[in-house]
C-alpha cells in the first residue's frame, strides 16, 4: 500500500516557484499601487531637531512623506506594540517622536507613485540632528553586563539553571583543567527575499468600511494580523494578511517588522494601496544574531571524567528590549559534570533589538562549549570522540529529567564511520596534502524538539479530493510538502488529490513558524483534523447497508488506496467515493485543535542531537581554510521526507561553515553602523566554498514528543557545525583560534606566535 512519509519525495511547490509562479510579499499586482520607501538615521544615538521635508515633496509624482512629526495617533500601550516573538520591555514604534535610538532606525517614509521616485525624493530629504554619544561596542562596555528581565519569550528560552554542587571546589581540585574566552561577532539574517509589505486598500463593502489584504513576508501570519490589529485599532475582520511563500526566513520574519508598520499607516492615511520594500542595505536595520562573549571552563579526572563545569555569556540587546541570546544552558544537557555553574547576562547598548536566527543561543553556545570540550581532550592526550562518548548523558541535567530518545551514540558511531574518524592522527599538523594542513574535527550538536497548540481543517470533497489547510508558514522548510505526505497517508488519498493551503489569516490559527517545531506542531494537528474527517467517514461507512464495518470499531479500521479497510483484512472496503455520496453529495469537513499532551511531555527532555565530523585544508602560506568534507548524523525522531529534512540540514551545514569562517557584522563603533551593509562586502559562502557535505538521519522511535514522533531539523543543521570545523582548524594547524569567524588574518597573526599542541 502506498505510504508517503518516509520517503524523499520533491516539493509539491518545487515547480510553482521554478517557474516563477509562486508570488512573494512584494510581487502581487495591484491596481493604482504606490510605493513607499524608509528613509533611515545616520545618527545612532540623539534627537531630530528638524526634518526637511520641502525639496522632497516638491518632486512631481511624491503623494505623502511620513515622519514623526505627522504620524497619527496609534495605539498607547505598549502591550498593543507585543507580538508573539516578542522579548520582554518595550518593542521600538517607527515614527513614534523625535528620538533616535539607533544607527539606520526608519525616520520617514516617502510615497509616491513609482519606487524610483520614492526612492529619488529620500534623498532630498535633510536632517539636523543632535547627536548624543553613543555605545556599541560590547568589549568597551562589559562592565554593565547585567541580569536580562524574565518574560514571555523566557518561555521556550529558559534561563540556565542554579548551580549545582560547588564548581570552584571541583574544578581547583580538578587534575586536568581548561578555560577559555570565545568571541562571536554578530551576524545579520540574509535571506534570498527582502523585507516587504504590499498593502491592499479597500473601501466600501464592510462594516468599518474599509478592508486591509495584506501580502507580508512573516513566518506568521497570525502573528502580522495581531499587531496590526492592535497598533492601528482595525478590527480583526477587516485585516486578512497573506503570505503564501516566504523567500527564506531564518527568524528574521518571525517579528513584524518596521515595513509592515510603515505600509499600513500610509494605506490608512492615503485611503490607498500601498508597497514598503526594503533594500538590501536596510536589511541590516533589522534584528541580528547579537555579538556574545563567552567563557568556558572544563575540569575533569585524569581518566577524562567531566567533574567541573562552568559557562557564562555575555550577549548584546537595545535600550529598549531584554532579548537574550540564551548560550549558557547547553552544557548541563550534554554532559554530567557534578559541579556546574552557568550565569547568562545581557548588555544594554544604542543598536537595534537582536532577533532570534536559526538555533539561537544553540550555535553559538554549543560552539564555545564544544571548542572546549576539544581542548580538554587535547590537555588528557584523549581522542575528542572517546571523551564525549565517556562523558555521555541519558539524562538532561539541568532538569534531571531522562530524554524521550536519543540516539546521540548511535549518530557519533555512523558519523565516524562515514568520515573515516579512526584513520585520524590524533597529532595537530601531522597530516599534509603538499603546501596544506589537513585538519580533523568533530562537535557535538543539539536542539529542542518543540512542539505548540495550532488548529487545521480538513476537508474531503465532492469530487473526491482533499483540502487541507492552516495558518502556518513554508519558510522554505518544505511543509507543503510534509502537510500533502502526512493528509495522504492519513485518508489514504493519493498526494495529488491532496491540496494543503497555508499563509492565510482565513485559515485555522498556528504560530509562528520558528523553533523547528512546524512540522511537529502543524503536522499533529492535520493529522488530527484528517483522523477527524476519518472517524466521520467511518461513521459513514457503518450506516451503509449490510456494512462490514456495522460491529467494528473505528481502531479497528485503517484508510488506504482511497478507501476505508479493516486493518485485519484489508481487502473488506468501501471506496471513499461511495461515503462521500452517501453524505448526502456534500462534503465531509472537520477542524481539529491539537494541544501538546504536556502531562506526558513535561516528565521527559526533548532534543535533537547531532554529532558533526569535518575536514579542513588550511593553506600554511595563505592560512585560507576550506572545508573539504563534512559529515553530519542528525537523530531528530522520525523523518518524515528525507529529501527536504536533508537539504534542511545541508542548509545548516553550509550556514555553519558561513559562521565559522566567513560572516560577521562589522561594525564602526566611531559610528555605531554596520559598515559591510551588502551582499558584495557581507561575505556567505558561495558554491566554490562548498564541498562534500554528507548527511546521515538516525531515526528515532519517539511516542512522546508529539503524536507523529517527530522533532524537527531546522536548526539541528547548524549547531555542531561551527566548532566542528574551529576544532579541525586546531587539528591542521596547532593553533585555536576563539574569536569566529575564524578568517585568514588571525591564523596568519597567531601563526607567528602561538604554535601549540596543547
Ligand atoms: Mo527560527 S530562528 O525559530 O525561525
């Protein structure tokens, strides 16, 4: 019988965005649209003393500029200005006065009939400004390194635990010992598709009289209707916030952000339509992984039991909102070292409010964690794999709560096997490819398997054919795809009867699309809705004269090849076709909530584990680093399409090898700016920087994470990656580099100085 999940199967919407059919936020066409376009500070940290607006509006074609001082009345409170990503204290209002709380911050708006000219009008636009001084740097200003407020968003992002047992006493006591700084710098989310809004306007035909169709790029857009609803006072009804396709996310799209504010208020005020479009330098206004500094100490027993532990991070936000890079909680998950410390602070500095980017606080903690743990091994002469194995937790320790799976040894023993991990020669530089290093190394990964309350509707048509439908997001994750197999396979109707729908606020609520918990989230609750539609079609099938399935009971039933079958003797069926006529011709429809079972979940950890094996070249004359090879096994429950979950993966992968050696948000802290603000200046890989990358899923039997056993890999991908490959540049070269990205200039200025093997 034909089952769909499981195997790796294309996207349903592969042809649709290959051939350009699929739209994004700022590709809709409407009539007699105008556009908009942000006018941003210079200044970072100060006041407006005067906008000039004159010369600008004088431009043929302009039809409104926006600043602070012709911004209508909005909503007061700041509660109206939460959205459910939201970190706690007081999220920033474009336009709201005449402060300036940060370098590039939305100042005006300019609208006008053409993009072009909306765009030639800004810089007409003058500013008198009075600049106060500013603090950007987070090493100049660690001493107001303080303790982030608790909030909403602490919910899935719990600060570390209490200490345990007394980690000075163990770690002076501890015969082998490791402490180190690491250094990130922050990075900026980049995805393919720029930040837009195109806002439809309308008139006339309802209560309020007027209607808001908003095309946004959100990863939610239940999350975009709440905000709006609440900042302007439209009601609900009147707002419908489209997004069908999203063109990359990251968690960039997980906030509403400045653009949607800004074509919404000049919609409402021009009584027009209206598109905000961010350009690619203005991407860097928006949220970041914030810069972090971490320290990590290890003491362990000469055998390389891990007795001491201890992880404090230091991590950047705004003036006005606590978000917190939360990197000091994943020690106490990976290892069960007795004596533990850990202590997460945030600093208040003149930027904007960093935002969450895929496995945030994960990568960069476990990076310095697991740099660490590498160097401990060097320090007992023990292979890096032998010590994490010897160091192996079934238990969570910072609940004390055992994992509902992991497959963690299984994933390091397949890894190794792949990458040839045993041929290593544990000595640093001790293995040439004539002028290059060649260096070995691996990392642990881990990550949460989340799972939250959404609604979906199923409904079986006339014709046979199923409609499946939520309000979620497809970041490029592939849950169309997941949606379609998991309905199929549910109702037993062929994929290409199956049509799943998302994106749209008509349809039943989800949250935000974050976390890696769509698939688990989404997925529970179509299989609830199409389970739902089932037990109706079983009731159905019961009525029908002379049924097989009067005296049986609905377990006792299984639906498959479009027709409902006794699991024991599957040839007894009723075609799906003959019960839909049997309702009467009209459809067969239901709408399921599906609630995690947290009664059942909260007596377990839930993770995803990785263990992560790479090869680098390090030219000795360059100090150019390639990574050649890489191996990551993922155990991540069940995988549902092993074709998208692995370029989920891949995609984290490549992000890694990007953080490990290539992207950072420069600042000029003299300016408080971004300075490589573009594409050309702010490096990613390129398909030249990618070579053999090679994934390996460790399949999980899972029944409590979530009713279909999976745990998502959205972000698994990147975690383990970065100080995989800081680890294997230590192994070519004999020097660790703890500052990433690890680019050729530190290796060239420590290659002259420091060259160890300890
Ligand atoms: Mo992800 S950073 O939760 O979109």
């Amino acid at each position: 019988m034909t089952q769909y999940t499981g195997r790796p199967l294309n996207r349903v919407d592969g042809v649709d965005k290959v051939t350009g059919k699929a739209n994004y936020a700022a590709e809709f066409d409407v009539q007699g649209l105008l556009y908009g376009y942000i006018v941003n500070s210079t200044i970072t940290k100060g006041k407006i003393r005067q906008i000039h607006t004159d010369d600008a509006r004088r431009v043929e074609g302009i039809v409104s500029i926006f600043t602070h001082e012709n911004r209508p009345k909005l909503a007061w409170f700041d509660l109206s200005y939460k959205d459910q990503d939201a970190p706690p204290g007081s999220p920033f209002r474009p336009l709201r006065d005449a402060q300036i709380q940060f370098n590039g911050q939305p100042i005006a708006l300019v609208v006008a009939e053409t993009f072009e000219l909306a765009r030639y009008a800004a810089t007409l636009i003058r500013v008198d400004y009075e600049q106060e001084t500013h603090q950007t740097d987070l090493q100049a200003n660690r001493h107001k390194a303080r303790k982030p407020a608790v909030g909403m968003a602490t919910l899935f992002k719990p600060p570390p635990p209490d200490p345990r047992g007394n980690f000075e006493e163990a770690f002076r006591n501890a015969p082998v010992q490791v402490a180190s700084e690491y250094v990130h710098g922050s990075e900026h989310h980049n995805p393919m598709e720029l930040f837009a809004s195109t806002v439809v306007y309308e008139k006339g035909r309802y209560k309020s009289g007027e209607r808001y169709t908003i095309y946004d790029k959100t990863q939610g857009v239940t999350n975009s209707i709440l905000y709006v609803s609440q900042v302007f006072n439209i009601p609900f009804k009147d707002i419908r916030v489209i997004s069908p396709y999203v063109g990359g996310g990251f968690g960039s799209a997980l906030r509403p952000q400045h653009q949607l504010f800004l074509a919404v208020l000049a919609a409402r005020e021009l009584k027009r339509s209206v598109r905000v479009t961010l350009t690619r330098q203005q991407m860097f206004t928006l949220g970041y992984r914030p810069a972090t500094v971490q320290t990590v100490a290890l003491g362990a027993s000469s055998d390389g039991t891990m007795t001491a532990m201890y992880h404090d991070g230091v991590a950047v936000t705004s003036q006005f909102e606590d978000y917190t890079e939360v990197v000091t909680t994943w020690g106490g998950l990976l290892y069960p070292a007795e004596h533990v410390k850990f202590d997460q602070k945030i600093i208040s500095l003149d930027v904007a409010t960093p935002m969450d980017m895929r496995a945030p606080g994960g990568v960069t903690g476990v990076t310095a964690l697991e740099c660490a743990v590498d160097e401990l091994a060097y320090k007992l002469g023990m292979d890096p794999l032998e010590l994490r194995l010897r160091n192996y937790t079934e238990r969570n320790m910072n609940n004390d709560l055992t994992y509902s799976s992991k497959e963690l040894r299984e994933c390091f023993r397949r890894g190794a096997e792949r990458f040839g991990w045993a041929k290593r020669n544990p000595e640093p530089r001790s293995m040439r490819k004539e002028h290059t290093l060649v260096g070995w190394g691996m990392a642990t990964g881990i990550w949460d398997a989340f799972h939250a309350p959404a609604r979906a509707e199923a409904v079986l048509m006339v014709n046979g054919k199923l409609r499946v439908s939520s309000a979620t997001a497809d970041i490029g994750t592939g849950t169309y795809t997941i949606m379609t197999q998991i309905a199929a396979d549910t109702l037993g109707i062929p994929m290409e009867d199956v049509l799943f729908k998302l994106g749209d606020t008509d349809l039943p609520v989800a949250p935000i699309a974050g976390g890696s918990w769509t698939a688990a989230t989404v997925g529970s609750a179509v299989k609830a809705a199409c389970e739902a539609v089932g037990e109706k079609l079983f009731k159905l099938a019961r009525k029908l004269p002379n049924s097989p399935f009067a005296k049986v009971r609905f377990s006792d039933v299984l639906f498959a090849e479009k027709a409902i079958r006794l699991k024991k003797d599957p040839a007894i069926a009723i075609p799906l076709q003959t019960l839909i006529d049997a309702n009467g011709g009209a459809a067969v429809r239901a709408i399921s909530t599906s609630v995690p079972n947290l009664l059942k979940q909260r007596k377990y950890a839930r993770n995803t584990h990785s263990a992560v094996f790479v090869e680098v070249e390090v030219d000795e004359d360059f100090g150019t680093v390639r990574v050649t090879r890489a191996v990551t096994s993922v155990a991540a429950g069940r995988i549902l399409n092993p074709k998208t979950a692995r370029s989920q993966i891949i995609g984290g992968m490549v992000w890694g090898i990007s953080k490990a050696l290539e992207e950072e948000s420069v600042m000029d802290h003299q300016f408080g700016r971004i300075m490589n603000h573009s594409l050309a200046e702010y490096h990613v890989p390129v398909n030249a920087d990618i070579h053999e990358l090679d994934v390996i899923f460790v399949e999980e039997h899972d029944d409590i994470v979530n009713p279909l056993g999976v745990k998502g890999v959205g972000e698994i991908g990147i975690v383990g990656m970065p100080a995989a490959i800081a680890n294997a540049v230590f192994h070519a070269t004999g020097i660790r580099v703890r500052t990433l990205p690890i680019t050729l200039d530190k290796l060239l200025t420590a290659a002259t100085t420091e060259v160890s093997t300890s």
